[in-house]
C-alpha cells in the first residue's frame, strides 16, 4: 500500500525521567518548617546550605528535620527579593542577611527592633582589654620568635 502525502509526524517530547521529573515538581513547603529556617537564618544571620536536592535532611543541627531541598527553595527565594547575599564555592551556597533581610524578617516574625542575628552582635571578651598589658613576656621565652636572646630589651 502506498502512503499518502498527508503523514501526519508525532511530535517528539523529551523523555521524562524520575530525575526530571523530581526538579519539575512545585516543592511545597509547611509554615511550620519555613518559619523554623527564617527563625534561624534570623538567629545566626547566615546559613550554609549543600547543593544536594537529594538529601533527606538539612545538615545544620537546629534544621535537621527539615529537606535540604526546602532550606535551598526558601533561601533561593529570599535571595531572589534581595534580602539575603548568596555566594557558591565547592558545591555549597552561603547566604548572608542583608539589612532589608533583617527588617522583612523582623516583621514576618514579630520581633521587637532591638533583637539583633548573633552576626551584627558584639563579642564580650572574657577579660578586660588591657590586663595583663603590664606583665607581658620580654622576650625570654623558649620559643622560635624573633627575640634577640636573654636580656634583650632590658634596661640595667
């Protein structure tokens, strides 16, 4: 039989695979889990997060009953509307809170203004500042500094 010059072509559409099929998919993500990630982001003010959508939990303590895969689609999104920095160095992705970060937090959270991420606080040091400044090492020490010898910077 002879053909006919009207062949209809299916169209051909690229296979899906159940990894395609994975990164296509909306990922959709509870209340409860979005605010325990802003919560902490807020807490620490960053937050390093692996490229790996595969891994069944995030590897910071605090977020560990969360996906990696819902920590890096709420991170992508803050970083999207400039609230947070994002910088990417072997296969990780750190995210930085940027000041209009701190204040669309502070309202999607209910926070007062004086809280503050443990990154914009101030250390306390343990021990004032200039004790012990009168009692330093002159220079007889055993180790392998520059010091000139015992004696060295002594006045007789």
């Amino acid at each position: 039989s002879r053909s006919s010059p009207f062949v209809i072509h299916r169209v051909l559409q690229p296979e899906v695979t159940p990894l395609t099929a994975d990164l296509a998919a909306m990922v959709l993500i509870s209340k409860k889990e979005k605010r325990q990630i802003l919560e902490h982001l807020f807490q620490e003010g960053v937050i390093c997060v692996k490229k790996d959508a595969r891994a069944c939990r995030h590897n910071e303590q605090q977020l560990e009953a969360i996906p990696n895969l819902h920590v890096m689609m709420v991170l992508r999104s803050l970083c999207s509307k400039a609230f947070v920095t994002e910088t990417f160095n072997w296969q990780w992705y750190y995210y930085y809170l940027t000041n209009e970060g701190i204040d669309y937090l502070r309202g999607v959270l209910n926070l007062p203004p004086q809280v503050m991420p443990s990154t914009l606080t101030k250390q306390r040091p343990t021990r004032p500042a200039l004790a012990g400044a009168d009692q330093a090492d002159r220079g007889e020490g055993k180790g392998w500094g520059k010091g000139k010898g015992k004696g060295y910077g002594k006045e007789d």
